[in-house]
C-alpha cells in the first residue's frame, strides 16, 4: 500500500464576502499500510479534508501526493471513499452487484467480473446470490457493507471513510467496525478514518489527528493524543466523552 | 413499470380513459372524414345545430361537428411538439450543471433563473413577429417559452440527484459526465420529469388554442380548435354552439394530459408544479418511497401483546407522581390490519426524577413520549388504561370547553417539550422571544412587557448570553447549541412539572451535548422538575438519569436504576447493547460485540419475546410466549426485566459474553442474508 | 442586520438591471432578427419600391446599428416610443390611452385569485390534513384541475353566452362602467385561483407537518392560532414564489380575454399590431408586459424577504 501525504491543504467555498474557508492550511499524513483517525466536531472540516483526498474537491492551495505522485484527475482513482449515509450512496436503481461492478478495473473480463463480485461479497460478509438486490431491499448495516466492497473492488491504495458508522444503529456499528479493522490488517489498507465519536476513532485508529474550524490542532500516534493531549481543544473534546458503561476490568 | 400503477386508482383509470379516447380521435379522425370536414353546404350556410349537422355549419357551411373532429390530430400533434421543444431545451440547460462542470453550470442556472421570469406570451408574441404567423413558428414560441421553467425544474432534480454520494462515489470510479448523467441521473429524474411533462403537455395545447384563438397560430385553410373558436365568435349571436363546440374539445384534451399529470404525480407522489408554463419543483424529489414492510396482513399485532397490567416501577415512597403511563399502547390503523409500534407501556415518574429512556431507532421511544405529552396526531391512536399528568387524567375526554382549556393549559405551562432537531423545531419567521412568550400569553394573558422581561430572564438563565439582543433575533442567527437551550427556556417560561426531551443532543456535536445535558440536569435539580430523556445512546442516558427504560420492540423490556446498569443488567438486549458500544476502555485487541441479525420489522412481529430472533439465550419458550415485565429477584421492585431468561448470575453472564464473541465476527451481521 | 438587507438589495437590484437590459435589448434587435427584409415584409411584395425605402428611412433602418440601439435607449428615456405605422399615432400616446384599461383588468383579476386562493386553499388544507375526509380532497383536486383546464378566454366566451346574450345581465363587452368589469375580471381569475389554490393547500399541509408546528402544539395553542400564526406565514412565502410565477400566465390571459371582450387594453391592440407588423408599436407593448412582471417578481421577492428572514441570507 501507498502512503498519502496531504500537504498545506487549503479550500474554500463561496466567492467575495460570503467565502468560508473549509480547511485551512492542513497537513496529514497517512502512513502506509496504518489508520489514520480524523476527528472534530460538524463543521470543522474533516469531509472537506476527505473529499479533497479523494479528489472531489479541488484545494485552492496545498499539494496532495499519493506515494509522493500527484492524485491522477481521471480514470479509477486510487483514492476510494465510503461515505456517511449508505442510503445516499447507492443508486437505488442498480443492483448492489452493478453497483460493485462500476468500480471494477475494466482488465477483468464479463466471467470474471462474476466471480470477483462474488468473492468481494463474501469478503464483507454478505451472501453473493444476493448481488441483484437493490438497495431499498437492504438494511443500513448491510449497504454500508455493500458500500465497503464496491470501494474494495477498486483495488485503492487508500481508503476514506467519512462518518461511516454515524448513521447507523449501535447495534449495527460494531459490526461495521468489526470489518473494517479485520479487512485493513488483511489486506493492509491505508485509511483515513474520520468519525466525531472519539472511542470509535480510538478503536480503529493508530494515529489520529484532531481537527477545529478547518485547522489541525494537533496529531500524533493514538495512545499519545488520547492519554497525553497537548491542546485544551482535545481535552475538551476528551472530556465530553460520557463515561464508561462497563465496569472495568 | 412503476408508472402503470396510476391504473390503479379510479383517477388514473378516468385520465387514461379520455387520453386513449383523443389519441384515437387525433388518428382515425383525418382518415374518414378529412374530405367531408372540406364539403361544403351552400345552402347551409352559419346554421345552427340540425340533425343534418349536430352542431350547425361554419360560413362556407361545412360541418362543425367533423371539423371539430378532425382538427383534433393537428392541435393534439402541435401540442406535443411544444411539450417536446421545451423538454429537450430544459433537460439541455437542466443537465448544464453536470456536463459542463460549476463554473458554466452557475452560468446556465442564472440564465435559467432571468428566463423564466419572462412570461412565455412575450417570447411568442416576438416570434410571431419575427417568424411571421404560422403554426411552426407558434410552435416553436410556445416550446422555447416552457423551456425556461423545465430547465428551471430539471436544474432543481438534477441539483438533488447530484450532491447524493452514488455521483460522486461513479465520479471515483471513473465514469465520465457524460455517463453519469445517462446512467445515475437521468434515470433517478425520469418519473417527476414524466409527470410534468403531461401536465405541460395540457398547457401547451391551451396555450396553443389560445394564439390561434388570437389569429397568431394556426392560419386558414388549416385548422386547430383554437382558430376554430376564433371564427366561431364572431357569430356568437347566432350560434354560441360553434364557439363553444370547439372550446368543450379543448377542455376535454386538456384535461386528458392534466388529468394523467396529476393521477401520475399522485401515485407517484411526486411534487409537481401545477403552473401552467411555471414550473419548480417544492422539494428535490425524495428518492424512492418509504420502504416500509409491504404491510402483511397485521391483525395479530394489534393483539394484547402482553396483558402487563402490573403496577409501574419506581419508588412508591411518593404519593402522586409528576406522569403515570399504565398499558400505554399507540397504534397505527391501516387497511391491511393495525400496526401497533407501542404496545403496553408502564412507566411512573416522581417529582424531580430524571428518568432515561434507551432503543434503537424505531423501538418506540418518540411515539411513547409523544402520547405522554398528548401530541400524536391522527392516523395515530393511543390507547392507555392510565394516563395522568399531574393529577389530572388525562385519557378522560373533556367535557366541556371549560375543562378543555384547564387542560391544555395545565399541559401548556407544567410540561415542557424539547425534541431532537433544533434548526427546525423554532419558527423561522418568528422572533425567538415572540415565540418563548407566546404560551403563556396565551393561557394567562399577562402583559407584553411583563412575558417579554421573564423571556429575556429565561434565556438568560440557561446560560445565552446578552439574551436582551437574543431574544430578538431569528432562530437562524442562533447555533445549534443556542437553539437547544432556547428550546428548554422556552419550556421554563410556565412552571414546569416535567420536562420531556426527545434525543435532545443527538443533532449535537459532543461538547456542546455536554453542555447541554449539564443544563438539564442542572434545571431539574434547581426547580425539581422531572425528566424524561429520551436517547438512543445508553450512555447519555445514564449521565443524567437515576433510573432508565431500555425498549425494544414498542415494549420496555428492562426498567432499573441507572447504578446497576453496569453491572446488574438481566436482559439479554440490554447487555448487548451496552457491550456493543465502544467507550474509552475498550479493548483494542478484541472484536466489539455485536447483535446479530437485524431489528424488529413492525409489521413481521410474531408471537412470544420480540428479541428471541436476535438473542442468544432464546428457547422454544422465548419464541412461543411472550415474557412479561415483572420484578427482578433481588431489587425490591426497583429493576423489572421482562425475558424468561434474565442474566443473573456472573457465571451465565460470562457464558453469554462468550458465546457471543465466539460467532464474531465473520457470521455477526451477515448471517441475516442468507 | 443593516449588512445583509444591502447585500440583498445589491443582489435583487443587479438581477432586475440586467433583465431589464435583456428585456430592452430583446425588444430593439426583434426587428433586425427578421427573415429578409422587415419592412418588405410589413408592407407585402406589392408595394412600390419608394415607399419601402421611404419607411424604412422612417423607421431609421438604413443607419449603422449602434446609433439606432443608441437612440432606441435615449426614446426609452425620454418617452419618444415612435409612431405606430398601424394607427398613425405615437406609441407613446396609444400607451397612454390603453395601459391604464389593461392595468385595472390585470391587477383586479390578480386581486381576485389571491382572493379566492388562500381561504380556499387554507381551508381544505385543514378540512383534508392526514388523509381525512378524502372524498372532499378528491372533488377538490378534480374540480380545481377541470378549473385550471378551462381556458379564460373560452370561460370568457361562455360568460358571454349564459350572462351577455341568453340572459343579457351583463354587457358583453367594455361598456366603461364597473359592470362591464364582472365578466373579464372572473374569466380572467379562475384559472389563477384555482391553480394558486392548489399550491396553497400542497404548501400547508406540508408546513403543517413541520417540526415547529409540532412545537407550536406542545405551547398547546389553539388550532386556529397554530395555523393562522405560524403555519400559514411560512406557506405563503413557499405559495408566493411559485404565485409570481404565475403572473406570467395572468399577462397573456389579460390579452385573450381582452379580445374576447373588445377591452380598449394593449391587449386588443397588440393582435392587430402584429398582423399589420406595426414594429415600434410591437416593441412598445412588449416592453410594458415585460417591465411590469419583472417589477412585480422583484415586488414578490421584496415581500418574502419581508416574511421570512431566511431569504435575504442566499438566493435561490
Ligand atoms: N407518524 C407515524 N406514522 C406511522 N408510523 C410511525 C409514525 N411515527 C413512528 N412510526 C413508526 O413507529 C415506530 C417507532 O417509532 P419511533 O417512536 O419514532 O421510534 P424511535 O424514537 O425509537 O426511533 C417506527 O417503526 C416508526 O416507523
Ligand atoms: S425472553 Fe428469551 S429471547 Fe427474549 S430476551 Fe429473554 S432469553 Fe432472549
Ligand atoms: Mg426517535
């Protein structure tokens, strides 16, 4: 896998009196093979920051290097990206397995492409004679599955994921993360995990990067800005965090 | 097709009736009587109906009643190539946006926006200057002035469908514009595009009868309705008929297109836009209709589900408590059975106590707080054996406007509503002050200035600063937060009992969901007013509460206090979700629990514990019988489980943990598939 | 606050200038877009070459086209419109006689739709909220779409027929009086008033499902407050933007039904103006319709900011 370098990112949106700058001179890295957890409150920017990884959106400044080359600005792009709302990201009128297929590298031939659909299902856990059922048919939990292996089958060097568990159900979210921490050690995926909700960062993550008002505030490894947080922001931020439910071991 | 189901309803049936009816006319019509529509009775000439001629002669005594026939296929095809002007040039400058990128899309959108300021009239009558009168050149008038609002609409579509993440998820995989517009736009367009289309297509033939109604459409010898009226009233002393003849074939056409049209639009439910060449849709077109279980017959529902008519929990030390919910039940009539999403609720709150309840979504929380605080609107029904606010039986139907208004006073001033979505649950056109005193001049008609000072008084003691300027500004120049706690002031302007707020943090980010629930809690212990929080995330709930309601299914499954949550939880649910949350201790090295399986479908409810789908410690019992909510062993009424199985000691505990970990993670959600 | 009422002005303001610019510059190049030659086309093949060549002198065809786009805008400013070729008038003068007949009609017919609309629309709202009473709904939405359907001016032929000829209550055509005003002014409103009606009751009810209704309710207000005070104030500012559309609809019907009631307005005038191809006439009148609904779409826009305070944050 590729290391994703972003560099003095900076974006706006709005034009004259009314611009709003989004991000504001970000720089992260994601290393390769690791997560890199991004968290913030709404509005702080981290999407901004995602979409421009994945190059949705054009940066007014700053340079993005995948593996120290520029982002390609056409074909299938090997920043991938998994979006919030699971509903929003799938046409509801293809089939999860036409859905799956329009990510596919076009080197993969029509019987191929059967058997890949096949194999990327059953890597995120759903059964593949269910690959013509469309979207309305599935559950939040199971499209975000869907949503996870149509990113696979782009073969990415890195993965986004943007909010992927908010909207979702508690019961449902464990299982999503479940995966994608057992698909990124397997396959050894680079991924930008963002989410507000700091314990699931902390679960996913190994470096994470704490973001306000289109800035990083600070960046380290987990356990450093968890336990040791240099700015006040993160320690607001840990602070807010209700208290543990279980009884500790 | 889904568009074939308009031949379901009997508006439908009609509208398709008399299109097939024109369609038909508009074709075999020419064919038989296209020579005889030409004959001409000179002897004849500007009579009135006859049975010779049904509906008289025109000036060269030709037959009115064939002529109006026969014109139908000219007016009915001049209309459609209107319709089809205006669509294509629509979708053209509709679809700018994505082809051409943003900056040349803005530029089509203000264009779009100028045009169709302009009244379609002007544009035909230049053109009719310009192009000299004729049928093409009215044809293209008329085209070219819907084009404006159809671009207008397919912009808005376009616009909807284009910020949804399947565009931009195609756009990573490499997909041209050119591909994503025919593959992922178009398509998720078509139905609203279709709808208006018919309606445009009935305005197009009006708008065409009319210029040649003017002498600026169709020219003689050829003929349409339109022209026909024209030559009619100039003889209407005469003959009435022979303009009104043609007017009738108008309407019945035009009502063919705007019948379908809204028949369509109905079935379809999708927004349309009834003016005639003005068309903008009210919303972006919601994505595809609610994918609610295709509603079984659902009688058994709405059965007892559990007779649980056992006392409500909670300390019985108090005398009268602040709400008394006894087999509260909250039912949902349809014409394939009774769906009940609330089915047998008990819950008693004390004065000053913050009770908490948890589910996921679609387990019945709001519905119960809604029918607590008297708010569920029809087809809604509820039902309860007890339901009593502060004394007051509120299941009683008031007698008389007297007892009505006590009522809805008492309701207005001691309970307090917060729900979950701050940004829409003010009134955009209101001022926030004007709105936090609005109940109680309403029920107490105390002075403006005096409600005003205690608003400002308010706003300031749930911590908004300067709340003088606050309270005069629109809830849109508030935060988030802000709106929150205007929202709770606004429940402190009376003298609130009870407090009701539903997920009122959910729309929040963390550190002001803090803040948030710091002030709730803050308020109840200040004035002693008592709570009931409503969230989906257990651990809210706990921070705030002394006891919590877990519901699963419409049903509270477990009641307990919020200290034995941790460690005493019996209920499998319960348990499961606390586990499957992920908090700060988490250990890393270990898959997160999961419920497998996925939650309760209304409308699939079986028999017996509405969990035993998804439990692990299900028996032949669990799926047969339902479990009532009675006391768990050791609380002394405090904790009531209802499951046949509860958890009690650690050793079952451990197994269950186990048992589940086991499964995990490969078979955890995705066994439902198969 | 002071802020954004300038922004919104600047805004409203610089849109309504270059629809203007549009609309006047559409109107002078009308007779330049003419296929051929125009004033061959006005006067028909027969005509002797000098008097082609006389009016186009006339009309000042023959001088570069710049100086006549630049005269053309110093006429608009200084009132001089022309002469119309078919009455031998100066436009200005026929303008003056004819605009104020067209702006009573147009204007009472409007006054009467919004009338008829929001009572109606507002009431069977209410009446047919959360699916009851569906077979008023139904008669509702059938009768108000054959309504839609008709066209005014066939309404206004059919008046004339039942009120004018058979039972010869009213005049059937423009008399001067108020009663000659009857008939146009409801030919000319039923459409408008039963479409308007329609959105007035699609916007209601679905304001009524919104959430601050809801919170509106927990105040346990009364009914007929939460509907009058804060449901209906947010629907009309949705029913206002799509009613100025519909003043479009409302001009081109004053000119139908004008003819039909032989109504001394521009509309009557501006048939045989186009007939006879009497261009500066033409030009005129399309400028007065053209002016008078972006005034009143920029009237609208002024009102809803007025309503709702949302709407001076963005456009659109
Ligand atoms: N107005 C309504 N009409 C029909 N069904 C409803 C309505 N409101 C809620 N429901 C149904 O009732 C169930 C419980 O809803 P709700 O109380 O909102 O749950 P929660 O608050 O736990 O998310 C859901 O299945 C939902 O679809
Ligand atoms: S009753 Fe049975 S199925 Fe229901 S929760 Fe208890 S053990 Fe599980
Ligand atoms: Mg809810």
């Amino acid at each position: 896998m590729t290391e994703l370098r972003i560099e003095k990112l900076t974006v706006r949106y709005g034009r004259g009196p009314s611009v709003h700058t989004a991000a504001d001179e970000v720089s992260l890295t994601v290393p390769a093979s690791q997560t890199l957890g991004l968290v913030g409150e709404s509005g702080s920017g981290k999407s901004t920051v995602a979409r421009a990884a994945a190059g949705l959106v054009s940066a007014d400044s700053g340079t993005i290097k995948l593996g120290g080359k520029p982002l390609p600005r056409r074909g299938l792009r090997p920043v991938q990206m998994i979006f919030q709302d699971p509903r929003s990201s799938l046409d509801p009128r293809m089939s999860i397995g036409e859905s799956i297929a329009e990510c596919l590298p076009s080197r993969f031939s029509r019987s191929a492409r059967r058997s890949e659909i096949s194999r990327l299902l059953d890597m995120v856990h759903l059964d593949p004679t269910r690959r013509g059922a469309r979207p309305p048919e599935l559950s939040g939990g199971q499209l975000q599955r869907v949503a996870i292996a149509r990113v696979l089958a782009a073969r990415p060097a890195v993965v986004v994921a943007d909010e992927i568990t908010s909207a979702l159900d508690v019961s449902v979210q464990g299982a999503v993360l479940n995966l994608v921490r057992e698909l990124q050690t397997e396959l050894g995926l680079s991924l930008l995990f963002i989410s507000h909700n700091l314990a699931v960062v902390r679960y996913v993550a190994s470096q994470v990067a704490v973001m306000r008002t289109g800035r990083i505030l600070e960046a380290g490894p987990a356990d450093q800005v968890f336990h040791r947080p240099q700015h006040s922001y993160t320690r607001q931020l840990l602070d807010a965090v209700p208290d543990t439910l279980r009884s500790t071991p | 097709m889904r568009l074939l189901t308009v031949l379901r309803t009997p508006m439908g049936v009609v509208a398709s009736i008399i299109l097939v009816l024109v369609l038909l006319t508009a074709i075999v019509a020419p064919l038989l009587w296209n020579d005889a529509a030409e004959a001409r009775n000179t002897a004849n000439l500007n009579s009135g109906p006859s049975a010779e001629h049904p509906l008289g002669t025109d000036v060269l005594g030709r037959d009115l009643l064939l002529r109006t026939l026969v014109a139908t296929r000219l007016t009915v095809l001049l209309a459609l190539g209107a319709t089809g002007v205006a669509l294509g040039l629509g979708i053209l400058f509709g679809a700018a946006p994505v082809l051409l990128g943003h900056r040349a899309g803005r530029l089509a959108v203000s264009a779009v926006n100028i045009a169709v300021a302009f009244p379609g009239l002007l544009l035909a009558l230049v053109l009719a200057l310009i192009l000299g009168v004729g049928e093409l050149s009215a044809m293209w008038a008329i085209g070219i002035a819907g084009a404006p609002s159809f671009a207008r609409l397919c912009q808005t579509l376009v616009a909807s469908v284009a910020e949804r993440d399947y565009i931009a998820a195609a756009r990573l995989a490499g997909k041209s514009r050119f591909r994503i517009l025919l593959r992922h736009v178009l398509p998720n367009i078509a139905e609203p595009l279709i709808v208006n289309a018919t309606i445009a297509a009935g305005a197009a033939l009006l708008a065409f009868a009319g210029l040649s109604f003017l002498g600026l459409g169709v020219q003689s010898p050829s003929y349409d309705w339109g022209r026909m009226m024209m030559e009619g009233l100039d003889r209407i002393y005469l003959n009435p008929i022979a303009a009104l003849a043609p007017g009738v074939a108008v309407v019945i056409a035009g009502l063919a297109f705007n019948l379908m049209g809204e028949a369509l639009a109905r079935s379809l439910s999708t927004p349309r836009i009834p003016v005639a060449w003005g068309m903008r849709p009210r919303r972006p077109y919601p994505q595809k209709a609610e994918e609610r279980g295709d509603g079984e017959p659902a009688d058994h529902l709405a059965g007892p589900g559990h007779a649980d008519s056992s006392e409500p929990a909670g300390p019985a030390a108090y005398p009268e408590a602040v709400l008394t919910l006894r087999d509260l039940r909250v039912s949902l009539p349809g014409h394939l059975g009774c769906l009940t999403p609330v089915r047998g609720i008990s819950l008693r709150i004390a004065p000053g106590e913050a009770v908490g309840i948890v589910g996921e979504s679609g387990s019945g929380k709001s519905l119960t707080a809604l029918a607590a605080a008297q708010l569920v609107e029809e087809p809604l029904a509820v039902r309860a054996a007890t339901l009593k606010f502060c004394g007051a039986d509120l299941m009683l139907r008031p007698q008389s406007t007297r007892d009505r208004s006590r009522y809805q006073r008492l309701l207005g001033r001691s309970l307090a509503v917060v729900f979950q979505d701050p940004m829409t649950s003010f009134n955009p056109t209101m001022r926030i002050g004007a709105q936090l005193v609005e109940g109680m001049r309403f029920h107490d008609g105390v002075e403006r200035s005096w409600a005003q000072a205690r608003a400002v008084d308010r706003l300031g003691a749930v911590g908004i600063e300067e709340p003088e300027r606050r309270a005069a500004m629109y809830p849109h120049e508030f935060s988030g937060g802000m709106r929150q706690r205007a929202m709770i002031a606004m429940g402190l302007m009376g003298d609130p009992q009870l407090i009701i707020a539903d997920e009122p943090t959910t729309a929040l980010d963390v550190t002001v969901q803090k803040q948030v629930l710091e002030l709730l809690d803050e308020v109840r212990s200040a004035s002693s007013v008592a709570l009931m929080l409503i969230s989906h995330d257990i651990a809210v709930v706990r921070q705030v509460c002394d006891r919590i309601a877990v519901m699963y299914g419409g049903r509270i499954v477990e009641e307990l206090p919020a200290d034995r949550l941790a460690e005493q939880a019996q209920h499998p649910y319960t348990r499961a979700l606390i586990a499957a949350v992920p908090d700060m201790n988490t250990d890393l090295d270990e898959p997160l629990a999961t419920i497998p399986g996925r939650p309760v479908d209304l409308s699939q409810r079986s028999a017996g514990c509405p969990f035993a789908p998804r439990c692990p410690l299900a028996t032949q019992r669990c799926h047969e019988q339902d479990p009532a909510l009675i006391p768990a062993g050791d609380s002394g009424g405090a904790h009531r489980v209802a499951c046949w199985h509860p958890v009690v000691d650690a050793g079952r505990a451990a197994l269950a943990e186990a048992d589940r970990s086991a499964g995990e993670p490969a078979s955890a959600e995705g066994s439902e598939l198969s | 606050m002071q802020n954004r009422w300038t922004a919104f002005a600047l805004r409203r303001g610089t849109r309504l200038i270059i629809s203007l610019w549009v609309l006047v510059s559409a109107a002078f190049l009308m007779i330049h877009l003419v296929p051929g030659d125009p004033v061959r086309a006005m006067l028909g093949p027969t005509a002797a070459p000098a008097l082609v060549d006389q009016t186009r002198e006339n009309l000042g065809l023959n001088d570069p086209l710049w100086e006549q786009y630049l005269r053309f805008l110093r006429g608009l400013f200084t009132g001089d419109l022309g002469t119309s070729i078919t009455m031998g008038l100066p436009v200005s003068e026929v303008l003056a006689a004819r605009l104020p007949n067209t702006l009573t009609l147009g204007l009472l017919g409007f006054v009467l739709a919004i009338c008829l609309a929001l009572p109606v629309g507002a009431t069977i709202a209410v009446a047919t909220r959360k699916g009851r009473r569906r077979g008023l709904e139904l008669s509702f939405a059938s009768t108000s779409v054959v309504v839609a359907t008709i066209p005014d001016f066939l309404l206004g032929v059919a008046l004339v027929a039942i009120f004018g000829v058979t039972l010869e209550l009213l005049p059937v055509a423009w008399t001067g009086g108020a009663e000659s005003y009857v008939l146009p002014v409801i030919a000319l409103a039923a459409g408008p008033a039963a479409v308007l009606s329609r959105i007035v009751r699609v916007e209601l009810l679905s304001t009524l499902d919104e959430d601050f209704v809801r919170t509106a309710r927990a105040k346990r207000l009364s009914s007929r407050r939460i509907v009058l005070r804060h449901a209906l104030p947010n629907a009309v500012t949705a029913a206002l933007t799509l009613g100025g559309l519909m003043l479009g609809t409302l001009v081109a019907s004053t000119v139908l039904v004008e003819n039909v009631f032989a109504w001394p307005g521009l509309g009557s005038t501006v048939v045989g103006a186009i007939l006879g191809r009497d261009y500066p006439l033409v030009q005129a009148i399309v400028l007065v319709y053209g002016t008078g609904v972006l005034l009143v779409n920029t009237l609208v826009d002024v009102v809803l900011a007025l309503l709702d305070p949302r709407s001076t944050i963005g456009d659109q």
